[in-house]
C-alpha cells in the first residue's frame, strides 16, 4: 500500500474550510503582488453588495430557488460536460476545470445537468448540492477605460446556475458597477461613487450615489434585489415591467426572505494575472447547454463589452429608471398584469414546442381553422337591434349590440358610468389588500398568518362584489331591451325599479350558479361538468327579469333553452364573452409595446375600454337569450308580446299567464 493510498480523506465540512482558507490567501498573494491590485481589492471589499433574494418555493415553479455561486464549485462537477458545437456525439471534456477551457474555445458550451426546457427541479436541486460545500460569491474587477481617462469601473459579478424566467437558460451572468471619478483604485478609496448601475436582462438602470432609490448598508454597501428567476437586479421590493431593454415579461422582487453577503473573489486587473488565478475567464464558449433562440446559454463577464470598455457601456446602456407595474387595478383585467401572464405562457409554449415544431405549428393552425370556422358559420348582416325578440344568427347578435350602441350612445354610456360605480368598490376593496400585502415587514418574518385572515376575508368580499356587478349589468341590460322591445319609454329610474323589483329571484339565481360551479371546480374530473353547467343556465339572468321568472325556474329555463344547441350555444358565449373581457387588455399591451406611455396611463385607457366593452357584451349575450327563446313556441321569446308576462311551472317549460298592464309593441 503506498502512502497516498492509505491516507485518510478529510470531512469535507473541513475540506470546504481549508478550500474557502486557500482562496482567501491566494487572493492576498496575488494583491500582495501589486500595490495597485491591493488598494483595488480594498476597494471592492469596502463596496461588497448586500444580495437580498426573493423567498423560495418547495415547488421549484415560483420564487427563487438559486443563489450568487462560485464558479469553483461548477467546474469539475461530475455532471458537467464541455461540448463542441457540432452534431453529437459532441463531448469535448467531462468534468473540465478552469485550466481545461482556458484555450477560449469559441462556439463551444458548459452542458449543466437537465433540461432547461423542461426544468422541474434538477437545476434546483443540483445547484443546492453543489453550493453546500462553497460559499455564496461575486467576482469583483476593477476596470478603466481608454475611452474615458479619469474614470474607473468597480463591476461584481454574480453567476446563478439557471436562469428560471421566460427565457429559461442554463448559466446566468449578472453584475452592479460602481463608478469613480478616480483614475486609479487609490484615489478611488479617497472618494465615493458617482454612479451605480444594475444590469438588467439588455440593459441596466442607473441611480447617483445617495439617491433615495438606492439602498446602502454600513454606509458603503449596496443593497441589490435580484428578481427571482431571472436574477435581474433591482434597487427595491416591486413588480417590474419588462418591454425592450427591460426584458420581456415581468420581475418580481415583492418578497425578499434571505440576506447575503457574499464573497468577494478578487479578480486582478491585469489580464496576465486574472487568467493565472481564473483561467475560466478566458472561456469564449457559453456557459449553459446550447440551445435555439433565447433559451441559449450566456457568454461569460469576459466576452461583454463592459469587461473591457464599462465606462462607455453605461453611457450607452443605462437609463435612469424602471417601468414598475401599478399597484391595485382599475377596471377589469389589468393590462400590465395580462401582459405578464401572457408573456409567461407564451414563452411556456414556445418552450415546450420548441423541439417539437409540428406541434406549435398544428397548435397555431388549429387556432386559425377554429377561428376562421365560428366567423364563417354565422352571419353578421341584417343585424336590425329591434325587436329583440327574434331569431339570430350569434354574428347577428354582435352586430346587434353593436348598432344598438352606435344608435343609442347615451344608454350605451349609462351602463357603463354605472359599471364604473359599482366596479369602483370593488377596486377600493382591491386596493386595500394590496396595501396590507404590501406593507413593509421584517425581511423573512412569516407575515401570512398575520395578514392571512384579513386577505381571505377581502378576497371573498372582492370575489362575491365582482360576480354582484357583472349580473347587475347584465339583469340593466336585459331589462332595457325588454322595455325597448315593449315600446315602455326607456328610463334609468325604470330600468333600475325592474331590477330591484326581481333582486330576490336574481340574487338566488346568481348565488346558485355560483356556489354550483364552485364546488364543481374543486376537483379536476369535474371541471368539465362546471363548463357544461356554466353554459346551460348562463340565460338565467335573462330569463329572470324578460319573463318573471324565479331564481330556480329561471335555472330551469335556461338549462331548457340550451338543450339540444349546448355546442352552439357555448362557442358564440365564449367568443363574445372573451372579446369583452379582451378588449381592455388586448388595447394596453398594445400601447404597452408599441408606445413609451407610462403603464399606469395606459391602465386608465385599458379600463375605460374594458367598461365600454362589458355592457356591449351582455347586450350580445341577451340578443343570445332571445334568440334561443324565440326558437320554442309558447315563449315570450316567440315573437309575439302579449299584454301578460309568462311564468313558468318548475320544469321552466310549461307557461302561466300573469296579468300585466297592457303594453305597446314596435314590432
């Protein structure tokens, strides 16, 4: 037995000791080396970011689930492969280390472990073994440059080992530069910074030292919030909004649970010395597994502009603020919030159709052909608003709203002023839990079962205001073309009696469809009986205040008016529904990416749209009503406007006179 063979191996909490020792001390020879490498590493010392990352999720899909790594503890790892960029097999090097792609290899990639399209927790859970062992770490270089004699660059880099955001990506290089009016890191330790830059996916925003956006520790230290996923940083606790150099999509760093400082791995400023300590910064490759499009792994801090150049990268990249998303909502869907959620499933889709291209392109062509065959299988002319009572084609029924708003602009504005007003609690409501959410805490204090309580109460208040609104509208809707239809002067003050007058049977009626659908949502095997019991009784409202009906008749006689048309009923509801639910939405996110109008602006826009939307939707949904009623005999639907008003015996299809004062008909 040789001597090395019967040596014993070291613990390897004790190994990690010794290993974070011997960097420390080669960090010192090397400053040592140099007078200006040692004021330059007190430089960065002094300065050392506080890293403040977003609380993490068991589930790997939300927060933040990686930290600032060092890149010791990636190379060598058994689960990493250098790769050429040829076809497989493709394997250059298993296990490289920073001498084995010191040689530049340009086109070449670091393969981590996973898949970045389909990530689950691999990345995750490799990340937590790897870093076990090493200490969270930044890369600190000081830089001057040519271009601006004078001025020097203090930039820390900060590499994660996924990139968890839209663009999801193996490897994510992210930096903060601090700028000096000094010409060498001596005379920088006489003065402060001028200028600070965080990057940003493109780009980076700029703040002045001692700006209040800027949060500064011990009086030296920056205070950087990484967005989870994405590891954008940012100067505060906001949703950002991410259009051109912001990237696209969304960042949040609402929730910051944990504190870092890490450590700081000097890197010498002349190039000779940092490739004799960091061979890896000669790598020309990408580090993360290649892929098409921007799911591609980055370049390293070596091959940026901003390596060798940070003075003019930040003249030309930075800008002075971030596009935050508004707190709270106005009306309806937010624009800024529907342009996260689209954002993030477009970029899941693509990612998961990525490899598979047939099937984006069948998805893509199914969505046409369904399109193009609802548009083609209806008919929109001939589309006279009055008598309501008649049978339509849905395309008939859209364009019957729509002239009825064109004709009746005033009505028209009614409904939506009064939309406003009842959708305006709502939002106070709305506007009260975000406060409480977003109320400052202790960072990583558990604040859900302090605020808990208080968030279900106002949401539920917030849930049962909204669904009371949009039944409001319709029941306002319905009565008033049941007055046009009748020749009865139309008033607000009538329209409103009408409602009021059947606010019992509406109340019953709304409170259980709802409570029905609820329970049927609870489990996934009965999501599709919920759609079918949506579509079937979605005429209830209607029937309630157009024929008298009570809540349960009215349940009924919707579910009878449905029956046997169930497919042509739900297409025409889910169209016309999703375009007054869209027009908002669809309008903001194309001022959001088309114009440099702030988001909260172009939220007011979106939400006026969305209540001129609504009540031209819930007229198309009640020409929808009598059109199926005027299908079926004996209906007050018929045609025919008696001088009664039916009810209807508890299977909703049997009629019983009610008399009523006679009224006049302008059909």
């Amino acid at each position: 037995m040789t001597a090395s063979a019967g040596r014993r191996a070291l613990p390897p909490v004790l190994a990690a000791v010794i290993t974070v020792m011997l960097l420390c001390l080669s960090d010192q020879a090397v400053a040592a080396d140099s007078p200006e490498d040692a004021a330059a590493q007190t430089l960065a010392e002094r300065y050392a970011p506080v890293v403040r990352l977003q609380q993490a999720s068991s589930t790997c899909e939300q927060g933040e689930q990686f930290q600032p790594t060092d890149v010791e503890a990636v190379l060598g790892d058994q689960q990493v492969a250098l790769r050429g960029p040829w076809r497989p097999p493709d394997l250059v090097k298993p296990q490289p280390e920073g001498k084995d792609i010191g040689l530049g290899f340009p086109g070449h990639f670091l393969d981590f472990p996973g898949d970045p399209l389909r990530p689950g927790c691999d990345y995750a859970e490799w990340s937590a073994r790897i870093n076990v062992a090493h200490p969270a770490t930044v890369y600190a270089h000081v830089a001057v440059d040519p271009g601006f004699p004078g001025q020097l660059s203090l930039d820390y880099w900060f590499f994660y080992v996924f990139n968890d955001y839209n663009n999801k990506h193996e490897g994510d290089w992210e930096s903060i530069r601090l700028v000096f009016e000094a010409a060498t890191p001596a005379a920088a330790l006489t003065t402060t910074p001028t200028a600070v830059g965080f990057s940003q996916h493109g780009g980076a925003e700029r703040a002045r030292w001692g700006d209040t956006k800027l949060e500064i520790v011990d009086g030296t230290h920056p205070v950087v919030y990484p967005a989870a996923g994405s590891h954008a940083n940012k100067f505060g606790r906001r949703l950002y909004l991410g259009r051109g150099s912001e990237g696209l999509g969304c960042d949040d760093t609402t929730s910051p649970a944990l504190e870092l400082r890490p450590r700081v791995a000097y890197v010498p400023m002349a190039r000779a010395d940092y490739v004799r300590q960091y061979p890896w910064l000669t790598f020309e490759g990408r580090w993360g597994e290649r892929q098409r499009s921007f799911f591609d792994g980055p370049t390293g801090p070596n091959m940026k502009v901003s390596w060798t150049a940070p003075i003019r990268d930040a003249e030309t990249t930075w800008r002075d603020d971030s596009t935050t998303v508004p707190a709270g909502t106005l009306l309806g869907p937010s624009s800024t919030e529907v342009f996260c959620t689209a954002v993030a499933t477009g970029s899941n889709l693509v990612r998961e159709t990525l490899d598979r291209t047939w099937l984006l392109g069948l998805l893509l062509a199914a969505l046409v052909v369904l399109i193009w065959f609802a548009a083609s299988r209806t008919r929109w002319s001939e589309a006279d608003p009055l008598p309501a009572r008649r049978q339509r084609a849905w395309g008939q029924a859209v364009s019957s709203a729509l002239r009825l708003s064109r004709d009746r602009p005033r009505l028209f504005a009614g409904f939506a002023a009064a939309f406003v007003v009842l959708s305006l609690v709502t939002v106070a409501l709305a506007r009260l839990q975000v406060a409480r959410r977003d109320a400052p805490t202790d960072l990583g204090a558990p604040t859900e079962s302090a605020t808990g309580f208080w968030a279900s109460l106002v949401a539920l208040a917030v849930t049962i205001l909204t669904i009371a609104t949009y039944f409001a509208l319709l029941a306002a809707v319905a009565a008033t073309l049941d007055q046009l239809d009748r020749g009865v002067p139309v008033t607000a003050a009538l329209t409103m009696r009408q409602v009021v007058s059947n606010w019992r049977a509406l109340t019953k009626a709304a409170a259980q469809y709802v409570v029905v659908l609820a329970i049927l949502t609870i489990f996934v095997a009965t999501i599709p009986l919920a759609v079918y019991y949506a579509v079937s009784r979605a005429f209830a409202v209607p029937a309630v205040v157009a024929e008298g009906c009570s809540g349960g008749t009215a349940l009924r006689r919707s579910r009878m008016l449905v029956r046997g048309r169930w497919w042509r009923t739900a297409v025409p509801l889910a169209i016309i529904t999703g375009l007054g639910l869209a027009a908002g939405p669809v309008a903001g996110i194309t001022l959001l990416l088309g114009t440099d109008l702030s988001p909260t602006l172009i939220n007011v826009v979106s939400s006026i749209l969305f209540a001129l939307a609504m009540p031209v939707a819930s007229a198309a949904v009640v020409y929808l009503y009598f059109d199926r009623a005027a299908s079926i005999p004996e209906s007050p639907g018929s045609g025919e406007l008696p001088d009664t008003r039916r009810t209807y015996s508890r299977d909703g299809a049997g009629p019983v006179e009610q008399d009523l004062p006679p009224v006049r008909s302008d059909s």
